[in-house]
C-alpha cells in the first residue's frame, strides 16, 4: 500500500486538475450535501456500468423497499444518467478520488452502510478504509482481465490487502472468478456468477429515427465497427477500402469507444480517401463512413449495422460486449483479444455463431462475402439467449442484502 500511496501524491496534481476541468470539483473530492440517514453506497464508473448497475439495484428495492442508495461515478455524464431514473430511495453523485483525506469527507457525508463495487473499480484506499469502518464491500459483475490479473501479482502484498478488503464478490464470468481465486480470495467470499450487462433491458432505437436513416444505410450493406480504439481503426478501414472494390455499396458506421478521439480519426477517414460524415456534426450519414462520434446511440447503430465488428479485440483490450450487437441480431465478427467475455465468445465460436478476424485481409474478405455472415445471427441467439434471466440476479441481490443486513446487526 505504500508504494500506492506514494504513486497517488506524485499523480495528485494531474488528477486534481483533470477533476477540474470535467466539473463536480467539490464532490470529487468529498464534498457534496451530507445525507439524512446512513446509505448504501453503489459505485458504477460511468454510463456503461451504471446500465449494468440498474437490474441489481431495483431487484435490492423491490426486496427491500426502505433501502436507500447513493451511486457514485466518475463523470458528470454518468451521474446525471443515474439521477434522470428518478428512482425512488436513489439519489447520484460523482465518486471521490481515491485520497484518503477526500474519502474520510465523503464518508462523514454519506456515511455508508456498505459499499457495492461494480465491474473492476476496485480502488484501493476506497476498499482498506471501508474494511477499517468495519463496512462489507461487496464486487459484483466483477470482471477481472489476464492483464489485469498479472498487474496485481506483480504485486502480491496489495493483492492480498485488497483481496483481504472484499466481504462478497460475484464475477461477471468463470475466467474472472478463477483469477480473483488464484489472488487470494478465499472460497467463502465467492459467490456465484453473474453477468450483469446480461440482465439489462435491451434498449429499442428511436423508430422515426431508424426509419429515417434506413434508406442512407441498409442493413444488408451496413458495418459496424463498435466501440474501437486506437490501433483498430487503420485496420477496420483497410479492410472497408478492400471490401467496395468488390461491393462498392458497402457503408460503414464507425464508432469509436472515446468520442474525443472524432477530430483524429475524421482526418484518417478523409486521408484515406473515404466521404466522411459525422454524428456529432449533426450529418446525415450519406458518405461511405459515418463517424458515430457521440454517446447514447450504440442501439440505432447496431439496429441499422447487418454485420458488426466489435472493438477492442483486434489490440489487447479484451473485447467489448457480443450480448448486444447478438440482441439486434446483427452478425458477430471480432479480433483474438476476448478476455472480458472469455465464456461468451468460446461459446460463440464453437457453435460458428462469430467469426474470427486477425489483421485488414481477414476481414475485408468477410465483408466481401454476405454468405460467410447470414447465418450467425441466428446461432448468436441461440447461445446468447439462454444466457440470460432473473433467478440469478434475484439470487444475488438476496446475498447482498444479508451481507448488508448482517453487518448491520
């Protein structure tokens, strides 16, 4: 932990003035209106998770209508998101940084019953200090990558502190829970697997939209390449640019994971020789790429997009989620790097649901060929919806309410 707490004083000046320039300064470091009565505390670090937090936190209130609960994330854009619920016995606010000085304050002011860690925010000085308040602190979705995984043993003293931090912890998948294991934590604390983001409603588009742009983008002839980053975009448009010398009526939706990087890669776009539209500009998407450089629209993407290549699979990012471009029955195409959801995308493969692409070759001739992809929508839904259900998220909200309940007592 010390060598932790001295990366955080040499990293203090960054963080502080990142914190100030995305606004909530205060809350960020504490601050913020002391709440009437004890609080669970639910920490979800942006849009993503706090989606995935949803299902969870309304099957504790059904269960327990007098819980009140704070969510905390790290942007303003995932605060507001959990404050427009309107839910009853929720209120939002942005999380402190993890000084030991800002968390004291915010703990005075909120005074929580326990915390609830969603994903892998498992911050350090957050967790020791809610242990010391002798609080549960509880990991659900959990979600534990092989990089990840050789961070911290690389470290083993803080592995065990944090390990040793954790009351409950429910993994998002079997590979995620076998690594937290090989980290220390013990049988007892495990609880069984849950992948939250499974348990969310799937969102429908706005269908005056979607009727709209339907024309500009057929879905026959529309890719998707979802939630990319840096290193995969040069590799998606090669391949794109390969692919309409054979299908020149090919249309691509290229939206990137970080909406900032939209500058860069509108200029790559053009560089390259595409017509280049773009979302944030308010175009209509009437060029061979439409730069989806916004957030909130991932649904109106994957309803419009045939086929969608998921980011963060062809660099070590471990793949982002199959679960929805497979719920808008859009065929599955990703890299080698599926780490986050190891379990879906081994189910995928084997049963031909996906296809597997390594480098601009690969996947222009994928693009090129509609017949390699018509019929992976259907063989996705057949793997993906019998992942999927309530009785395990029930079940998991129970154990959490009597971890709560017990430390209570």
């Amino acid at each position: 932990m010390l060598f932790y707490r001295l990366l955080l004083c040499f990293l203090a000046p960054a963080l502080l003035i990142r914190a100030a320039r995305a606004g909530g300064l205060s809350q960020r470091l504490g601050g913020g209106d002391r709440e009437p009565a004890p609080t669970v505390w639910l920490h979800a670090a942006s849009n993503g998770e706090a989606m995935a937090a949803r299902p969870l936190i309304e099957a504790m209130l059904a269960k327990a209508p007098d819980l009140t609960i704070t969510v905390t994330c790290n942007t303003t854009t995932g605060r507001d998101l959990v404050a427009g619920w309107g839910l009853p016995g929720v209120a939002a606010r942005l999380a402190p940084l993890d000084f030991r000085w800002a968390l004291r304050r915010f703990m005075a002011n909120l005074r929580p019953q326990a915390l609830i860690v969603i994903e892998n925010e498992l911050w350090p000085n957050r967790l020791t200090m809610m242990q010391a308040a002798g609080k549960p602190v509880i990991v659900a979705s959990a979600r534990m990558s092989q990089r990840s995984a050789r961070g911290w043993a690389r470290r083993p003293a803080m592995a065990e502190r944090i390990m040793s931090a954790i009351t409950l912890l429910s993994a998002q998948d079997t590979a995620s829970q076998r690594r937290f294991a090989q980290l220390g934590l013990t049988p007892d604390r495990i609880a069984p697997v849950v992948n939250l983001k499974l348990t969310q409603d799937i969102p429908a588009p706005p269908a005056d939209t979607l009727a709209r742009l339907r024309p500009l983008l057929p879905r026959a002839a529309t890719v998707l390449a979802a939630s990319t980053h840096e290193g995969e975009d040069e590799i998606i448009l090669s391949a794109f640019v390969r692919a309409r010398h054979d299908r020149p009526e090919l249309r691509l939706i290229l939206a990137p994971r970080h909406p900032r990087r939209g500058d860069d890669l509108a200029t790559m776009i053009t560089e390259g020789g595409l017509g280049c539209s773009r979302q944030s500009a308010g175009q209509m998407p009437d060029q061979p790429v439409h730069l989806a450089d916004t957030m909130g629209e991932m649904p109106l993407w994957y309803a419009l997009a045939g086929v969608t290549f998921v980011g963060g699979s062809l660099v070590p990012r471990g793949g982002h989620t199959p679960f929805e471009p497979a719920a808008y029955d859009s065929a599955i195409v990703h890299g080698p790097h599926l780490d986050n959801f190891a379990d879906a995308y081994a189910a995928l493969q084997q049963a031909g649901a996906s296809l597997l692409v390594r480098d601009a070759v690969d996947l222009a001739d994928i693009l090129r060929d509609p017949a390699r992809t018509d019929p992976l929508p259907d063989r996705a839904r057949a793997v993906i919806d019998p992942m999927r259900g309530t009785e395990a998220l029930g079940d998991l909200a129970d154990r959490i309410l009597n971890v709560i309940h017990s430390a209570d007592n």
